[in-house]
C-alpha cells in the first residue's frame, strides 16, 4: 500500500471513530482516562526503555541537548503526565455546555452550545509526553487525535500509542480516535495537510521550519505553537530581590520549554541598581550572559550580543540582556523581536504596569511573576495542548474549552423567518 492510501486510510478512520468520540457521555470518557493511567503504568518498563531507545540514536546523531532532554520522560516527567490523565478526568466536560441564552423579539430563544471541533491532527518534535497529554485532552473535549511526534521520539511514542488505543478498545470505544502514525516518513506530514475532508484542525508543535511548513501547505485550518521568545522587563522601580528570584525562575526552573525566559531588558535607571546582581545570580548558576554594550560595562562576565541574539529560544543557559531608555522601547523591542509567546515587567510602579498589560499583546503578559506561569496547569486548565501564538481561534495555553467550539441552538414555538 502507498504511503498516500495508508494516510489517507487512518485519516478516515480516524473522522469516523471521531463521530462515536462525540457523543460520549463524561463518565465513559473519564473511564477512559483512568484505564489509560492504569495501562501505562502496567507497561512503564517497556515505555521507558524504548524511550532511552530513543534517546541514545538522538544522542549518536548529535541532536542539540535542548531537544535530547526533551525526549526524556525521566526526572519527573512519568509521574506528571500520568498524574495529568487523572487531573483531566477531574475538569468538567465542556462539551454540551449551554450559554448566552436570550429571547428574541418574537419569542424565539437563542443560545450557544459548546461542541467538539471533530479531527485534530497534531505534528510535533521532541517532546515524548505531548503524546499522551493531547490525547488526553482531545478525547475528553470529544475529539478524535492523530498524532504525529518527530522520529526522535518514535520508538516511545509508538509505545506509548499502543497503551492508549488498547485503553478505549478495553472501555468499549474505538480504537481509531487516537491515531499514533506509524512512520518517521516526513512525506506523511505533506499527504496529511491535504485531507481537510478528514481533518479539522492542524496544530504544529515545534521549530520555525516546522511551523513555516504546516502553515504555507495546510488546506486545513492552522493554530501554531510556535517558538517562545520570552521577555522580563525590569522597570526602573523594580525591587531587586524580586527582580533576582522572578530571573532566576523564569530562565532555570525549565529550559527546554517555550515559556523560559530567552531576553532579559532593564530600564537604563535601574540598570546600575539591579543588572550586576542579576547577572551574577545567573552566572553563577552557569548561565552564559551576551549583552548589549552597556550591559558589558556593568558586568564583566557578559559576552557582546550579535544582532541575532534578540530573537533566539536558546532553549539553554544563555540569555539575551539589553538595556532601554524607558517602557516605550521596552515595548517596541518585545513587539519586533518576540514571538506572542509570554512577557512579564518587573515594576513598583501602577501606571507603568497597566501600560504594559494594555499595549503587550502576547499570548500570555505578567506582572510580578514568572514566565513558568504561562502554562495550562498552573494557570488552572489541568493541562494543555500546547501553548498557541495564532490569534485565532485560541491564543496562549489551550485546555478543554479550546478544543471545542460553539454552534448556536434555538427553541421555537412556530416562529417563521419573517
């Protein structure tokens, strides 16, 4: 069989097991979820050697250390994605939700009902547990999913694929609403962009290239979760014991994530007050500091930024400084060189924090806090998808409601288009 014709094949299995997926009551989904957590764990041992599998052909192959430690679920990321199977069972079920009830004129009321999108094909790299939070999350929002990981992670997503499906088969739903691709053929991306009769929704997770390429080729519509280029602002009334922990956090709790922060900017006020003890907070946490010109004179560890610098996701210990005159051209750096993904301003100053709040329109924009805080389970969705930087139809992390949408319902008693 042709590559195209086993495509094209899952794809339509996937839309039909889709139509049962929608119209499953809450119970029958979070039986699913349970038996899922139940089922991976049983199979932990066999997942996770295939994991390491992976890790050690991404490793001989030489793939950046950023993407290797992605693939990893060890270190706590086996317990956090299964603990996420159980969390998503516990949010309330979206679907059937009915809102914004009104009466007309002439009696006929309207309203919204929440429902699932159908077919959510999801193309991503590196990160192994992705496949198993987006099945999660689709299923539970009524969706079918096809998910297609990078070949770094084949072998565990494969594994981990196989642990799902056995999962719906053993609470009675078709196996064919989650769709693991069983081939590292990137050919299979290009067929898949082209079944927009199968398919709902593209969602790619992953580099620039990834992302250029779905969008420029897709007939089907797209919500990117492109890079995170993230920003701290430390304004010129910034606390500087604030200002170390908020930096700190944002650039060491996770690196290989996208809402880790990549560019630090200060305000040239404050620069002489709070950089020098910043910068050596980092540096001595073995973070490698390029810096604009005044950002070298006050701290002589910094290494000169190149013009590239001010739009780069490291993704490691390396992080961009400059110093700005003022909030405007803070503002103005972050709308040039950002990705939409998560800016945060460090600042005493009310007027100042508003400002940002109001002309920032990234995905996720923070006062006083962490980047890390742009992220579906602490920001209260239980988990997410991804975190979107299109504007449409969702923006920032995406959880259950994002993966539904609305159609309108009426109750009538004869009325006529008149």
């Amino acid at each position: 069989m042709s590559l195209e014709r086993q495509i094209e094949d899952l794809a339509r299995a996937t839309r039909d097991a889709s139509r049962v997926v929608a119209s499953l009551s809450t119970t029958q989904k979070n039986a699913w979820l349970a038996r899922a957590a139940e089922r991976l764990e049983a199979g932990k041992e066999a997942i996770l050697e295939a994991n390491q599998r992976d890790i050690r052909a991404a490793t001989e192959k030489g793939l950046a250390k950023p993407l290797v430690r992605r693939l990893d679920l060890g270190g706590g990321k086996w317990e956090t994605m299964i603990d996420g199977l159980r969390q998503v069972a516990a949010l309330p079920d979206p679907v059937g939700e009915v809102s914004d009830m009104r009466v007309r004129p002439n009696g006929l009321r309207v309203g919204r009902m929440r429902i699932p999108l159908g077919v959510i094909a999801i193309i991503y790299e590196s990160r192994t547990n992705v496949t198993v939070d987006a099945a999660a999350l689709c299923l539970k929002a009524g969706n079918g999913v096809i998910l297609r990981g990078g070949s770094e992670a084949f072998h565990a997503n494969q594994a981990l694929g196989q642990e799902l499906r056995a999962a719906l088969a053993d609470v009675g739903i078709p196996q064919d609403a989650i769709s693991v691709v069983p081939t590292t053929d990137r050919a299979a991306i290009d067929h898949f962009l082209k079944l927009d009769d199968c398919i709902d929704l593209v969602i790619p997770r992953g580099g620039k290239a990834l992302v250029r390429k779905v969008k420029a080729e897709s007939t089907i519509p797209v919500i990117a979760h492109d890079e995170g280029v993230c920003h701290v602002f430390l304004d010129a009334t910034a606390d500087a014991e604030m200002a170390t922990r908020i930096v700190i956090d944002s650039k060491l709790r996770q690196m290989a994530v996208c809402n880790g922060l990549e560019t630090l900017l200060c305000h040239e006020a404050a620069a002489e007050r709070l950089l020098p003890t910043v910068l050596k907070a980092l540096y001595e946490e073995g973070v490698e500091v390029r810096g604009c010109a005044r950002t070298c004179e006050l701290f002589a560890d910094a290494v000169s930024a190149a013009s590239a610098d001010w739009a780069a996701e490291y993704l490691d210990r390396i992080v961009a400084v400059r110093v700005v005159p003022d909030l405007d051209e803070a503002i103005r750096h972050v709308q040039e060189y950002g990705s939409d993904h998560t800016d945060v301003i460090v600042t005493s100053d009310y007027a100042n924090s508003q400002e940002w709040l109001r002309r920032v329109n990234s995905s996720t924009v923070g006062i006083n806090c962490s980047t890390a805080f742009s992220d579906g389970y602490r920001l209260g969705l239980g988990a997410e998808i991804g975190i979107s930087t299109s504007k449409l139809h969702s923006f920032g992390p995406m959880g259950l409601e994002e993966l539904t949408t609305r159609k309108f319902i009426l109750y009538g008693d004869g009325q006529l288009g008149e």
